[in-house]
C-alpha cells in the first residue's frame, strides 16, 4: 500500500477481500474462533502462528481497521483500544515500572495530565513536565537516569501548541528513550510524526478520525524504529515468563513493542475496542482525508473572520500568520493543522458563556474534532480539574472559547457566529 496517497489509504489500506466476500470489512461480532484440532490453538497461544482465538487479543473487523491506521501513519503496526485514555495508559505502561521515570511535555489534553499526574505517579511511575517550547537544554535537564520515555502531543487539545517534534525526538534518542506522541489533532492525514523521528504514535480515534461522534476509541502505532536492545528494555530483552518465555525483541523483531502490547497489556487490561465501533471507526476513516481539507479551510475562515471583530480579544489559530507557531505549523503540518481554534472574547467569562448560549447552528458540547461546529470552555469542563497554574502550564486562559469547527457551509457558520456576536 506504500505507493498510494494518504486518501487512497484511508479508504482502501488493511483489507482487501476475496473472491465473494464482503466489499466492505465486516462486523465479525464473535468472542471466539473455532479450530479442528487443539494442537493449532496451543500455537496460537504460543504465539507460533497468526490467527484470531479470543476477540480480547485479536478480531477481524479490528484487525483490518489497524492495518489500515498503522499504514496511514507508516507503521509496522497497530493496536485498537477501547478510548485515548486506553491508548495513552498502554502506550506508556507498556515500556515503564514503578520505579521508572518520563519526561512529558506540559501541552497535552487534560485527561492525560490526569492520568500521568495522577494515577500513574500513584502506581510509582515519576513524571516530569517541560515546557513545550523547551530548548534542547532544557529538555536534557529534564532527564533522570531512569526516564525510560519522552511524551508529547503534536497539536495540543485544547492549547494549540505545536510542538517541535524533531527536537523532541532528538533529545529522546541522545538519551536511548523513543519518542511518544498524541497525534489525535492532525490526524495522519495532515501529520506523520514518524517521518519527524517519533517512535510511537497514539490517537484519540473518538475525535477526527471517527469525525462522526459516534465512538469513544483510540489506537497506538508502532514505527517499528526504535531499537529496544539498546540495554535499556529488559522487557523486550528477557523471556516473559507470563507469555511461555517469549523474547519480544527476538521472535517479532521491528513489532517488538506493539506485539508486546497486545499480548501483555491488552490480556491483562482487556481494554479492547468492539468490532461496531472498529467499523464505525472505520467508515469515518474512509471519508477523513477529505473533512480534514474542509475542517482546516473552513477553521482559517473563521480564525480570520475573528481576528477583525473588535469584539474578540485574541485568536490561536497555528494556521493563522500571525500566530506563534504558524512557522512550526507550516512545518509539521503544511496542509492545514485541523478544525480547532481558540479565542477569547472582551468581557472573559461572562461574555464567554454569553457567546455561547447565542449561537443557533453551532452547539455548546464537550466533544471535539467532530463534522458538527461546535464550543466549549475548557476551563470550566474539560480542564476543570486543573489549578489556576497548570492552566497556564497548559496554555489555557480563563476566557478561552474553544471552537471546533466543523464541515458546514462556512456562509452558515459565519452568519452563526457573527449573529451570536452582535448580541453582545
Ligand atoms: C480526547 C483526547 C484524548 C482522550 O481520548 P478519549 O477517546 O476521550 O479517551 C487523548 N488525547 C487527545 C489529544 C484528545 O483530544
């Protein structure tokens, strides 16, 4: 599938059927897989041969939906999980202990903080967070003997942050870690971040790549670039004695770390995705290439459009040229960056919710990154949990409108808006 576009690949990479067999990959809604003979399902266990045996470790309609996302992004391969956080949980667990160490960027979604912050400095792995506009200085100050990773998010939810990934991916490798990123905002259509040096890839699939909030899913890829024999990953060195003393890096090579991820992670965890939401992700995938070009044009009409209100105090919008990151934007994402914008309006909160309750089409919803416009303020829902000084870490103002902009007629979202706005 190499030599076709990323269009192409959102709809035609992972499954290729038979003669008579479904067009379109179908929903296998089975726990289980039958076999004539018992000696072919212990080499299934053993991990001798390939094949499906329990839909907690591997389904069809979930296998399909991987190849396809693990060739959209350039990897060796990919593993559905029931949401982001799933993804974002395994994607670390799956390389760190108590005990263990992680160097994270500052700009990530709230819900990830929570988790690193929280739950998983409580399980004894440490965190430290830099600033995203770290230098490579600061970033090298930030390591310990123990950092075992180095995570960050490409176009941070809800700050717009973009991050310098090849200088992440540096830092990482001068210190023998790999690079972990939330690819969630730009999608693989407009953002590769393994031709950038990343190592990992992980995404809230429930945002742009569903696009039609319809499912909570996410998925890791692994680039299969990162060298796990470098002295540092016994894990992948030594035999797990849970799994018949397989050696990840020695029996599966370049998918050392998605298959141990599957076979360790996702039979102790069981956060697997379900074969209708693996197809209703899937039916989003097919159409993501092309409400990605809408989503981003239409977002820079409205970024415009705002930033000549006198009503409006500021605009983030990465696609603005304006706008700080506008340089590391054209970079990494030289089409367009995704739907999402920001501002703050004169008068902060109150005007804020104001604004909000005034508009018609678009809706006040906790989503984000979906074909239906829609606003948010972050600091009162998504990111409530955060004090007043991990807001500002995290890029996020007290005023901060987030708008998602969807794949409507930008004539109607601007009538919308511009309607809201004189009620003011
Ligand atoms: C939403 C989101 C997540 C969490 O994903 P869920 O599917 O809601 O669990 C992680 N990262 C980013 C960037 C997100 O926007």
């Amino acid at each position: 599938m190499s030599e076709y576009h990323i269009d192409t690949k959102c709809i035609h990479a992972g499954y290729t059927p038979g003669d008579g067999e479904p067009r379109v990959v179908p929903i296998v809604q089975s726990t289980t897989y039958k076999y004539d003979h018992a000696e072919t399902l212990g080499k299934l266990f053993d991990l001798e041969e390939a094949g499906f045996f329990y839909t907690r470790l591997g389904n069809p309609t979930l296998d399909a939906v991987e190849k396809k996302i693990a060739a959209m992004e350039g990897g060796v391969g990919a593993m559905l999980t029931s949401s982001g956080q799933a993804a974002s949980l395994i994607s670390v667990l799956n390389i760190c202990h108590a005990g263990d160490h992680v160097v994270s960027s500052s700009a990530i979604y709230g819900g990830t903080f929570n988790l690193f912050y929280k739950t998983m400095q409580e399980m004894g792995i440490e965190f430290t967070f830099v600033s995203p506009n770290s230098t490579e200085e600061e970033l090298n100050a930030a390591f310990k003997p123990n950092t075992r990773c180095v995570f960050a998010e490409t176009l941070a939810n809800p700050a717009l942050i973009v991050t310098d990934l090849e200088l992440f991916a540096k830092v990482a490798h001068a210190h023998e870690v790999p690079l972990l990123v939330d690819n969630t905002f730009p999608t693989p259509v407009n953002c590769r971040p393994f031709t950038f040096g990343a190592d990992i890839v992980i995404h809230s699939t429930t945002k742009y790549m569903d696009g039609h909030a319809v499912q909570v899913g996410g998925v890791i890829v692994d680039s299969g670039n990162f060298n796990w024999e470098n002295g540092k990953y016994p894990e992948f060195t030594e035999p797990d004695e849970s799994y018949h003393g397989v050696v990840y890096a020695k029996q599966f090579g370049k998918a050392a770390y998605i298959t141990k991820a599957r076979t360790h992670l996702m039979r102790d965890l069981g956060a697997q995705a379900s074969p209708q939401n693996a197809f209703l992700l899937n039916l989003g995938l097919e159409t993501l290439a092309l409400r990605m070009e809408r989503h981003c044009s239409n977002a820079l009409a409205v970024a415009s459009y705002l930033e000549k209100s006198d009503k409006i105090a500021w605009v983030n919008y990465p696609g603005l040229e304006s706008n700080a990151y506008y340089t590391l934007a054209k970079k990494y994402m030289p089409n367009g960056t995704c739907g999402v914008i920001s501002f703050g309006i004169k008068g902060g909160r109150e005007a804020a919710a104001k604004f909000m309750e005034g508009l018609k089409m678009a809706s006040i919803v906790i989503h984000v990154a979906d074909l239906r416009t829609c606003v948010l303020h972050p600091a009162s829902t998504t990111h409530r949990q955060l004090s007043d000084e991990q807001l500002v870490e995290a890029g996020i103002g007290a005023d901060m409108i987030r708008m998602s902009v969807g794949i409507e007629n930008i004539e109607d979202i601007l009538n919308d808006i511009d309607q809201s706005l004189k009620q003011l």
